[in-house]
C-alpha cells in the first residue's frame, strides 16, 4: 500500500472561475456582531513525520474573524490547526468519504504562528501568540474544523463545479457548512465585505479616523501594488512547495515500491538474527555503499538480480598419526560468506533487497569468528 504525505498546499479552484474563500458563520448582536471567514483555497498537513498514520492528522487552514464592537481590533487573521481524523480512502471514483461534526460535538484545535491582528486604533499589525491544542464546541470553530478536514472532498467538488451556483449546491449535498457564502479572498476583502454587505446599517467605529476619509487616486494605487507583491509572493511559495512536495511523493512511492519488491524477493525465507540485523540497516543501500564498507566484492548478474559476495576462511587443521596407526585431524575449521542480493530501482539503481549469510565450523556450537570483519554496517 502507498502512503501519501499530504504536506502540501491544493489549488481548489485551479481554473479561477470563483474565489477560494468563504464566509462560514456569523454571530452576535448589533454592536458587537462577528463574522468568520475560511480561506480554504490552500489547506496544509502538519502531521509530525513520527505521527503520520496515527489516529490524528493535523490540518492548518488560514481563516480571518472581523469584529464591530469599537473595543475589539479591526479584524483577526489566524493560522488554525485542527486534529482531524485520518485521511480516509476513496470510496468511488467521484466522491471520498465525507467526515461528519455533529453540532453538539467538540473538536481540538490550536492557533498556530503567523496569526496576526489588525488594531482598530490605529490600523496596524500585532501578532497573536500561537497558542497549545484546545477543547471548544463553538459553532464556527466547529465548521471550520470541517471544511480543514474535508479537503479532498471540496476540492473534488470544485474541480467539477462550473461556477459559484453548482459549488454551493453540491456542497450542500455533502452537508458541509452548507450555509456558507462566497467572498473575495483576503482578510481587507473580509473587512470590506462585512462592513459593506453585512453591517451597512451600522456606525462603523473610527479611532484612527481613516475610514471616514477616501484615499487618494495615489493611495489606491500603492495600496494596489503592495497587495500585488504579497499575493504574488503567496503564489510563488505555493508553487513553489506543490512541486518540492510533489516531488517528494514520487520518491516516497519509488521508495515504497522498491520495498515491496525487495520483500517479493525474500520472501517466505526464514532470517536469522544476523540476516534480520543486516537488513535493518543495509536494505536499500546501494553498491557504491556496499564496495565503500566492504571492498570489491566478487559478483554475479542473474536475470534482474546482482549478488555481491563476500568471505572469509579459518583453516588451521593438521593431520596426526600415532605409532599405533591411528590417525585423527586436530585443529579449526571455519568458513563464513555474506552476499548482498541487489536489484535495480526506478532510476535503474541496484539497491539492497536481502542479505544472506552462511557460515560453518569444524567445531559444533562454536562462535564463527570468520564472520568477524563481514557483519559491518554502513557508515
């Protein structure tokens, strides 16, 4: 079986035709009403390496909180990570397993770094300290917890969805947030989108009196082009991190592939203690690995196999006769050979698939000490 290191990020709406980002929740009373936003165009694994195939994946989505009570900052971009459950396989061809949240269930989630604040006062950034893994029943908590952990079923829905319309009605289908709204990416398109769209009857607190003045031509502009420059800087990270991790999963299926055949080659053959301690450290090696520890090796291609071999010999034995005509052999006796089975990986690089080892001893029972100098470990 493959597994898949999802650490990449996944373009939901490739072709462009809507924006990757969605009002999920809106809450409070006017005054001191709050509207939550998802940006899940891009959703990240964080799975530690060690953890990966646990019980636990830990997906990471960026999501933006606009406040209206005048005390709380303009608006909040956090960086959340969610424990999700595992990736489940696909059941079909057209759709994966949906993972459910009931509405009185609770999920763990923390806030990770890069998260910021935009300060009312004065209209500039703070930084929100990441904080450790939480329990919490809140309702957009719990939604965005099931959009991060439902990724692959979304952006299967998007690849087929034509237009905003057909997006939104199979996502109902799915059952997941199936009241959110299309918006504009970015949190100033979130601040923009809630204080025009959703709270336009409201007085819109102005500390730091830049909202009730319209910026110049010349601010637009410059305003404009920094906004190009950070989005551009996104794009390229993203572009850049889905070829790295790409890349990375093609080598991690080769690898995988390499090990099964490796396996098919041993196979029912029992292992001694040796041959298991071998392998554990030399399967996958190559023969510039194995000359570089062991020295030139006499070998032999059969087929699709190379063995490499390796030995030596203890012979100290003499003949003795008495005057009586008896005669007896005295002396040691020993013989010991490793051979490295290789076989070719996709690049048509012999690597280590089994380690095999026979020695034997005039004296039963006997520590073959010709095996000393054979049972070397790569460096």
């Amino acid at each position: 079986m493959k597994i898949y290191i999802l650490t990449f990020p996944f373009l939901l709406f490739a072709n462009n035709v809507f924006s990757q980002s969605a009002l999920v929740h809106i809450q409070g009373k006017k005054g001191d009403r709050e509207a939550y936003f998802a940006d899940f165009g891009v959703v990240f694994d964080r799975t530690p390496v060690g953890e990966i195939g646990g019980p636990v994946n830990i997906k990471q989505m960026n999501t933006t909180i606009v406040f209206e009570h005048a005390t709380k900052p303009e608006f909040t971009a956090l960086t959340l990570e969610f424990e999700c459950p595992p990736d489940r396989p696909i059941e079909t061809k057209k759709k994966k397993t949906i993972q459910p949240v009931a509405s009185n269930s609770s999920i763990k989630f923390r806030i990770a770094d890069l998260s910021w604040n935009l300060r009312r006062e004065d209209l500039k950034s703070s930084p929100v300290k990441p904080s450790n893994f939480v329990t919490t029943s809140s309702p957009a908590m719990l939604k965005f917890h099931q959009i991060a952990c439902n990724r692959d079923a979304i952006s299967d829905v998007a690849k087929t969805s034509k237009n905003e319309e057909a997006f939104l009605v199979e996502m109902k289908k799915l059952g997941i947030a199936d009241d959110i709204q299309i918006v504009r990416d970015g949190s100033p398109e979130h601040l923009e989108f809630a204080w025009d769209v959703l709270w336009g009857n409201s007085n819109r607190p102005d500390p730091s009196g830049k909202w009730s003045t319209r910026p110049t031509k010349k601010q637009k502009a410059e305003y404009v082009s920094k906004m190009e420059v950070i989005q551009k800087q996104i794009n390229d990270f993203a572009a850049a991190e889905t070829t790295r991790i790409k890349a990375n999963l093609k080598e991690m299926d080769a690898e995988s592939d390499f090990h099964k055949v490796a396996a098919n080659i041993r196979g029912n053959r029992k292992l001694s203690r040796n041959e298991r301690n071998m392998l554990t450290v030399w399967e996958g090696k190559s023969e510039t690995d194995i000359a570089a520890k062991m020295g030139s090796p006499v070998y032999v291609d059969v087929g699709q196999l190379r063995f490499l071999s390796y030995g030596n010999e203890y012979d100290n034995r003499v003949t003795i006769a008495n005057n009586k005509g008896a005669v007896w052999e005295e002396g040691l006796y020993e013989n010991c050979n490793v051979q490295f089975v290789l076989h070719a990986d996709s690049k048509n690089l012999f690597r280590v698939a089994d380690v095999r080892i026979t020695a034997n001893s005039n004296q039963m029972g006997a520590v073959v000490f010709a095996c000393d100098g054979l049972l070397e470990t790569p460096n």
